[in-house]
C-alpha cells in the first residue's frame, strides 16, 4: 500500500487537494539524494575528518607499538565513520523520496517531512523574490522571499529552507535536477502576475559564491 492509496481521488501527491480547474501544472519534482547528501548534510566534510583522524591516529598508534597497533586503532574509527554515512545516505535517501516540488501556473506547491510530513501552498502573488544558486552538475537551490509577516518556522522547512535565514525564514527547493530550466519555468510563471515580479532577470549564484552571496534578485521571463 503506497501513500497515493490514502489521498482523495483526483488528488496527485504531493498536493493538498485536487487541481482546481483551469490551474496547469508547469514542473514536478524532488531534490536528488546525492545533493542532498553533499549540500545539506555536507558529507564531504564529514570523510575528510573521519579520514584525516584516522590518518593521524594510525600515525600515532604506529610510532608507539607498529602496524598491527595502528590498525586496531584505526579500524574502530573508520568503522564509525562508515556507519554515520550510511545513516547521513539513508537520511539523503528518505528526504528525496519523501518530497514533492510542484510548480503550477498560480503557485509552488512544497510537500516536505519524513515523520511529520507537511504541505507548504505559496501562490505566486504571495512570493516576493527568487533566487538560483546553481552547482557545477546541473543541479540548483530557489529560494523564495516571502513578505515580511509571513513567516513558516524554519524548523517546519528544514532542510528545505535557505541556510542562516532564521529570523525571516526563505523556503527553498532544494537540489533539484535542471535547475536552470526550473528557475526559468518558475520565471515565466512569476511574470505572469505582474511588473512586480518581471522587474530584475533571473538571478544566479553559483556554487562558489554562496556563502557571500546578496539577497536574491527576482526571477523573470529570460529574454
């Protein structure tokens, strides 16, 4: 029995009810697992200090009492530090399967949440600014500006919300394949409610500059 067994008939996952009529639906999809794995839970990091201490224990043990003192040493570390990627790659994994990304041509739809799965509507009159943080492999962060007041708790997003915005939290679709061609579906249906939103190009950030990077510029129709 899979989730689609419990929603209401006419109701595709991931949305909180039926598509009204005339509403189109421009793009579906999830964050991909390995970005999610390398971008939220950053587990490049996390190899290179097991790795490092393993290295530097190995060193220590092995000057002290040889190679067979070394390995008693260092196998318990590594074996530690295997287990806690596996379990970061199961979380990656779950995330991935357990989020919907929809972007229609009057809102942007977010089911997150593994245990406490939650249902985010954002119309596209409510959305303030977009931004694109783009990676080297194609995939890509949008996250979405909301007016002030609005507020979602940003443990209710996370991860699906930009990084250090916690006072005024930004819901963020999160590693999502193609996101260059995203960005510019979801351009085309910002500008379609107006000059407010078509005023400034797409804006993107690449992967390097994400930690500098200013607020994001709002997303309109690429000419």
């Amino acid at each position: 029995m899979s989730e689609s067994d419990f929603l209401p008939e006419g109701t595709l996952r991931g949305m909180p009810g039926p598509l009204p009529a005339g509403e189109r639906i421009l793009w579906r999809g999830a964050p991909t697992w390995r970005g999610v794995l390398t971008q939220v839970f950053h587990v490049r990091p996390v190899v290179a200090w097991f790795a490092g201490t393993a290295t530097l224990f190995g060193i220590a043990a092995a000057a002290q009492g040889g190679v067979m003192t070394a390995l008693s040493v260092v196998g318990p570390t590594l074996l530690i530090g295997g287990g806690g990627i596996a379990l970061l790659t199961v979380l990656a994994w779950l995330v991935h399967r357990t989020t919907v990304y929809t972007i229609t041509d009057r809102r942007v739809v977010m089911h997150v949440g593994i245990a406490l799965p939650i249902t985010l509507n954002l119309p596209h009159a409510r959305i303030e600014a977009a931004g694109l943080h783009l990676f080297a492999d194609g995939t890509g962060d949008i996250p979405l500006l909301l007016p002030p007041g609005e507020r979602i708790a940003y443990l209710h997003l996370w991860p699906h919300a930009r990084p250090w915005r916690v006072s005024r939290p930004e819901p963020m679709l999160r590693s999502v394949p193609e996101a260059r061609a995203v960005a510019e579906c979801l351009a085309n249906a910002l500008a379609a409610e107006g000059p407010r939103v078509a005023e400034s190009p797409v804006a993107i950030m690449p992967e390097r500059s994400r930690a500098s990077s200013a607020q994001p510029g709002r997303l309109a129709a690429a000419g």
